[in-house]
C-alpha cells in the first residue's frame, strides 16, 4: 500500500515531468517561429515623373531576340536569316548593323540557342554580331 505515488485504483496521479517536456518544445515551437519573421522595411525608389527633361532618355529598352535551331537556321520574329550553312551570316550583319545605324546600340540583343544547337553555329551568331558592332549581349 505505500507504493511510490501510486492510488489503489491503479492511477499514476498527476505527473509533472512530461508536462515539462511539453512545455519546453512549445517554447522551442515559438523561439522558431519568433526568429523567422519577415520585417518590413521602407523602400526608397524614385520614379521617373513624366514632366523631367531627360523623359526622352527614360524609354525602355526592347531587345532584339535571336533564337538558333538545332537544325543551324538563324531566325528572328519568324523570319530566317542566312541559310543554315552560311558561317558568315551576311544578311544577319546587314541588319544588325542597319538596326544599330538607326536606333543606336541601347537595345541589348539576346540569343536564344536551342539545347541541341552545335555550338559552332552559336560562335557563328556571335561573330556576326560582333562584326555588326552590337555590345550588349546576351544569352536566354
């Protein structure tokens, strides 16, 4: 009958230490979850007003997108440039350099090879582009 805290029912009474326990991972839980919270911060940018002198200079850029098929052909808005056995790719300068001619080199020009273009034709691309005077480039 003096059995360590034990009723004669059987019932082990009120224990202390598991309810510690569960009180130290919900500490843990929130001391997580405390140290995860995204602070917000003022964000200092300024727009550009359509009032200013340089608004002119404010236009945005549109890129120039060449994509390269597997099978070599060299094609921008759905038109083929050069044929795909063409290294020096003749017609593609022309317009390039034409393009730069009028607008200036502020469009970036961006080439899309495919995964399975060889990357001879990629170096062919890029060449032609260099020779047409295009400084920034890009690849997508």
């Amino acid at each position: 009958m003096g059995g360590g805290g034990v009723s004669e029912d059987g019932d082990p009474g009120f224990q202390i230490a598991p309810m510690v326990d569960v009180v130290f991972v919900l500490l843990l839980f929130f001391m997580a979850s405390a140290g995860s919270q995204v602070i917000e911060k003022e964000l200092n940018i300024s727009l550009p007003s359509g009032r200013s002198a340089n608004s002119a200079a404010a236009v945005p850029t549109t890129p120039i997108i060449i994509d390269i098929l597997p099978d070599g052909k060299v094609q921008m808005n759905n038109k083929v440039y050069d044929s795909p056995q063409s290294r020096e790719l003749p017609e593609l300068r022309t317009w390039l350099k034409e393009t730069i001619a009028k607008f200036g080199d502020k469009d970036p020009v961006i080439l899309r090879p495919d995964p399975m273009t060889k990357h001879e034709r990629v170096m062919d691309v890029l060449n032609a582009a260099s020779a047409s005077g295009v400084t920034k480039l890009s690849f997508s």
